[in-house]
C-alpha cells in the first residue's frame, strides 16, 4: 500500500497526531517554524499489543535538503525515473517490525506549498 500525507509547519510538536499505516505503524513528522523552517522530526512506531513502540527518530536542521517533484511521477511509482525525487529530505527508509516481519519503506520530500 503507499500512503501520502502532508505535515505543515507549526509552533507545538506536542499537538502533531501521528498517522497510523495499515495497523502495524505509526507516523508522525514535526515541521517547527513559522517564519522559517526550524527542524524537522520525523518518529516512526511499531504497534505493540496495547502500546506503541518508538522503532526510529531522525531529526533534519537547515539547510534542508528540497526538490519539486515535476513531471507526471507519482511518489507510488518507484520504478519512476524521479521516484527519488519524493524522497530528497530523508532518503529512502526501511524498517522492520520487531514479531510479525512487516516492512516499512518511507521517504519525505519538502514542498513548497501552493499559493
């Protein structure tokens, strides 16, 4: 399955939900700034019985990596000749669970939003 989802810019990292994908995991990206972009905190979690456990943290500070996607790619297509495009800020990630053996693969882009 391949989501997308979108994570603006704020003041409070406390009040960002993370999204849950497909039951197994969760994911959370906090954009801090206003003015400017401060940081970019990305969490990624593993859905354990009745609690969440913390799998991977990565934290990005300026100068941020950033590219526009262009074309008709789409962030599902891997085979895509600009698939990486879509995954300039981070790279591509992959993470295991710890007991049922899924696979998470995530990349994270900065966009500029439309005005």
């Amino acid at each position: 399955m391949t989501y997308t989802e979108d994570f603006l810019p704020g003041t409070d990292p406390y009040s960002v939900q993370a999204k849950d994908i497909n039951g197994q995991f969760q994911f959370k990206a906090v954009v801090l700034g206003t003015e400017s972009l401060e940081s970019i905190k990305i969490y990624t979690y593993y859905r354990q019985q009745h609690q969440v456990v913390l799998l991977h943290e990565a934290r990005y500070l300026p100068p941020f990596n950033q590219n526009v996607p262009s074309g008709e790619n789409t962030p599902g297509n891997e085979n895509s000749p600009d698939s990486a495009s879509y995954a300039t800020l981070t790279g591509i990630n992959y993470l295991y669970s710890p007991e049922v053996e899924q696979e998470l693969r995530y990349g994270c882009a900065l966009l500029e939003a439309p005005e």
